[in-house]
C-alpha cells in the first residue's frame, strides 16, 4: 500500500465487522474507531447479547439489521472486509 495515498485519503475507507459490543468496545475500541471515520466505517457487529446490542445501537448510527448474534454469519457479509 502506497503510505502517501492512505495519507492524501486517496482510498476508500475500511468497511468491518465488530465482534462484540461489550464493555471493551464501549469504553476502548468504539471511541478509536469513532476518531478513525474516514479510515474506518462499521457496517456490522455480532452480539448476543440483547443489553449490549441496544447500547451499541445507542452509539452508532447502524440499523437493527446490522446486528449478528452469531458472528459467523455477520463474517459471510459480502460488505465486511
């Protein structure tokens, strides 16, 4: 990867998939990325867990439709790179 196009932001940002909304991502991994939108977009997150799940949504502006309880299945998303 040419470092001066990722520089420029001459590329079209990271689309992932979020494996788990606890509290790691509450409180560490979703403030980064959060400062990384135009490096990094979520399309998708796996959580079984219905009262992370609703926090997460909470702080994202994913739909309902973006939530996996098996992670697996979020994985076979053709927009998850």
């Amino acid at each position: 990867m040419d470092l001066n196009i990722v520089a420029a932001g001459q590329y079209e940002p990271l689309r992932i998939g979020a494996i788990g909304a606890g509290l790691a991502m509450e409180r560490l991994h979703w403030p980064a990325l959060s400062r990384l939108r135009n490096h990094v977009v979520p399309v998708a997150f796996a959580e079984p867990s219905d009262a992370s799940a609703s926090r997460f949504h909470g702080e994202t502006d994913l739909p309902e439709s973006a939530r996996y309880t098996d992670y697996h299945q979020m994985l076979d998303r053709a927009d998850v790179e």
